[in-house]
C-alpha cells in the first residue's frame, strides 16, 4: 500500500512551494488509493511555534488536503510530533554506534569548529573522520562529561563510496565517493538532526514513497546511507524541481504573495489555487487546464512531472480564480463572501438580494476583493461630480418621473420607459444610458443597467437620479 507524508517545520506560514509538495504528495496517495500522512518536524526547538503548526493545518484543510494520520487526529504510527518522538532517536542511534555506523564524540564545539577551520585552510573541503575525533575521547574527557552531565553528541561514520540514486523524477543520480564526510545525526542536548530524524520516521512509519523539492537533493546521499546502515530498503524518491518567480528567479516575496494564507485573505478560492498549484510542474495527459480535484487525483502520476523549473505567474492564478468564481453557484459565493462583507462593514439581510447581486457581478470578478470594489454602488450611493449636458439633464428628470408613475414596472416595462424617455427628449441612446450608469453607480463600466435598476430598486434608482439633479 502507497504510503506518503507531507512533513513541514512549523516555522512560518505555508508558501507555494510547500502547498504543491503537500498537493503532489495528496494526488499520489489518491491516485494509488493510498494513506497520506501529516508529520510535524518541530525539533528547531528555537523557531518552532505551536501557532504555525496550526496555521498549517487550517490552510491545508482550506485547501482541500485531508489527512489520514496525523498530530491532531492521530494513528498507529505515531506520535506524529517530532519533539515528542525525542525517545525514538536516541535508541536508534544507539544502535547505529552498537553496529559500529556511528559513533561518540566528546570534543567540544569550539574544537570541532577549529577542525572545520584548519581543514578549510589547507583548501580541503570540511569533512569530517573518525580519526579526527579520536584524541578527545580520552578517558578525561568521558569523566569530565560525566561529571558535568553532558552527552557526547552521536556521529554518523559515513560509507566513502559512490551511491547511485534511481530518482522518480530527476532519473539516474549519481553521488561521487567522498562528496560528504562523517555528520551529526544526534546533538548533545539530544535532538535529531535533519536527515537522521527523516530517515527513523520514514522507516517506521513506513513510508513508501517520498515527493519533495530537489532542494532536497543533497540530503538523498546522507539519508540513503543511513538507510543502508540500518540494513532497509529505502522508499522511492521523486524531486521536483523548484518554482521560480516570473523574472526566472527563486519565488520569492519580492514577487508578491508567495503564502497560502495571502491568497486566501486576497479572495482566491480553493479549488482554483489547488489547480494552479498542480500545474506548476505537472501537466494532464490531454492538456486540460481548469480540473477538479477529482480529475487531477484520477491524471496524476510521476512521469508527466517536469525536470525543469515552474514559473509561477500571479496574473495566470488569477486568470484562474476568475473562471472558477464565473462557474461557481452564487449561493456559495455569498458564504465565501461572509468575511469579506464583515471585514467592510455590510450587512445584509435579504440573502436573496445578495445572491442576485453576486450573480450579476462575477463575471467581472478575479478575487472575492474584487466584489466590493465592482458592487460597492450597490450597497452606497456613489459621489458622482458631473456636468451632466441640460438635455440629459431634461431627459433624467422625465426617467425619474416615469419610474415614480411606474414603481413596480418588470423588466420588460423598463425597457419601453427607457426607449420612451429617449425618444421624446431627442437625446442620443447612448449619452442617455452612460450618464444613467455613472449616476446610479458612479462607473462607466459594469452589469446590464436593467440589472442594476431592478436591483437597486426603483425608489433608490430616482432617489439618486434627483441628488445628481439637485433636486
């Protein structure tokens, strides 16, 4: 069975980058019918917060990911915290310095860091050996240790020879012998270190592919190695390539919003962040762009996924977002909307009414912000300052006239008063209809203006036709 995991530090607000691995690693397992997995890498004690961790799982919910296993709602393979699997590392260290793969080392930071010094400055790369930690474990050392309750960190002895990766994206890699020396995979205060802490979780969770960025990359030869120390098989490895910004430069925040979380205050919905995100990178079988959750999970696989970088194109997100508000019900664009309305001050209270605004109104829209900037007449009278010509001006005071003597006229009816008001005041159509928008909305542009009338209400519709008259 597919087992796969999405395994953030909780160090800051999920960006775009993260969200796809999250996503890729979600279509995988769905496809496959598979588990995925929710695990949290929180032994950065320093910057770590609990306030992230959450905000993590809010915004994938929002985006449509659900877990299987997790921290929140558990499963057998946890716990799914890192820093509450502290006692899981060290007895797995324990036994790599049992096998003789690892080892103790009693030398203190300023002297390991005068190695790292006197090996750069011979021009030799800093890697480390055994034999260069062998003077400090002198049995004075120990005792010191001891006598002062400190643990000598735990190094792992790392195999100098050539590994060849069979990578599921990238294709073959090859790490040359001697690209990297022994390493750290537990500290004195007793946390894990990356790779080692990554490698105990895969292999007990049993983890049978793994999809992450080819930042990643460097870490596959320690990791591989650890793997072979422990005499298991390595699950599957896919590295996908990074996300440049629209300049070919790593996306970055220079480039605007890079953090799920801005997208979701800007108005862009789920679904159509969820589908963007899928495409940076990968590609359906037929070439179909706008996709459901549904179809992505039942297209995905690993081989249409690019060796090459993404770009990332805000205004193609954007494009996006507006095909997916155009095709989405106005009932729930009105609940998406709540926030919006409640972050500026409107209230509604005939959600009718606002459902039949949105729905003449979304198919100018390409965020939800976009609704108050496009629909904000239709909650305020709009300050217009206008010379309006005199036989406009002749030609509104009748428009205001007729809708009085007509206050409940149907579509069809305001279309005759309207032609009626025209013709007998000998003004040009389209004179007409412009300063009629521009003084019932305060824009020249927007909904049908029979649209605008009928839900603005008649009343309103001659109540600001008279305030532009000064009447």
């Amino acid at each position: 069975m597919v087992r796969v995991r999405f395994a953030p530090s909780p160090t800051g607000y999920l960006h775009v980058g993260g969200a796809r691995t999250a996503l890729f690693n979600y279509l995988f397992a769905r496809h496959h019918n598979g588990s995925f997995i929710l695990r949290i890498e929180d032994t950065d004690l320093a910057r770590s917060e609990r306030i992230f961790e959450e905000n993590l799982m809010k915004t994938l919910r929002w985006l449509g990911l659900h877990w299987d296993e997790g921290p929140d709602i558990g499963g057998k393979y946890g716990p799914y915290r890192q820093s509450e699997r502290l006692h899981i590392y060290a007895e797995y260290a324990e036994k790599l310095v049992k096998f003789d793969k690892a080892y103790r080392v009693y030398a203190y930071p300023e002297e390991i860091e005068k190695i790292r010094e006197d090996l750069l400055s011979k021009g030799l790369p800093p890697h480390y050996t055994r034999e260069m930690f062998e003077p400090f474990a002198t049995r004075e050392r120990i005792r010191e240790y001891e006598e002062k309750g400190l643990k000598p960190a735990i190094y792992f002895a790392m195999p100098r020879e050539k590994i060849v990766h069979h990578d599921l994206v990238k294709g073959e890699v090859v790490f040359s012998e001697g690209s990297v020396g022994d390493f750290a995979i537990l500290r004195s205060n007793g946390v894990p270190t990356y790779n080692f802490a990554c490698v105990v979780d895969d292999m007990l969770m049993e983890i049978t592919h793994v999809i992450r960025g080819d930042d990643h990359l460097p870490n596959t030869l320690k990791q591989l190695a650890i793997y072979k120390a422990f005499g298991v098989n390595p699950p599957l490895m896919g590295h996908v390539s990074m996300i440049l910004g629209p300049d070919g430069k790593k996306l970055s925040k220079r480039h605007g919003a890079t953090s799920i979380e801005e997208f979701m205050e800007r108005g862009y919905l789920p679904e159509a962040v969820v589908n963007y995100l899928a495409l940076l990178g990968w590609s359906s079988p037929d070439g179909k762009e706008i996709m459901s959750m549904e179809e992505m999970i039942s297209k995905f696989s690993l081989e249409r996924v690019s060796k090459n970088p993404a770009i990332f194109d805000p205004a193609k997100l954007t494009w996006m977002n507006s095909q997916y508000i155009k095709a989405t019900d106005s009932k729930r664009l009105v609940e998406l909307l709540k926030p919006f309305l409640k972050k500026w001050n409107i209230e509604v209270e005939d959600k009718n009414w606002l459902e039949r605004v949105v729905e003449v109104e979304k198919e100018r829209m390409h965020t939800l912000e976009d609704f108050l900037t496009n629909a904000d007449y239709f909650f305020k009278a709009p300050k217009v300052e206008v010379q309006i010509p005199e036989d406009i001006k002749k030609a509104l005071e009748k428009c205001a006239q007729e809708l009085s003597n007509n206050a409940k006229a149907s579509r069809e009816e305001l279309v005759e008063i309207f032609r009626k008001v025209v013709k007998e005041s000998n003004v040009k159509p389209k004179d007409f209809y412009q300063t009629l928008r521009l003084v019932l909305t305060g824009k020249q542009g927007g909904p049908e203006l029979l649209d605008i009338v009928l839900l603005l209400g008649i009343e309103e519709v001659v109540r600001r036709i008279e305030a532009s008259l000064g009447v």
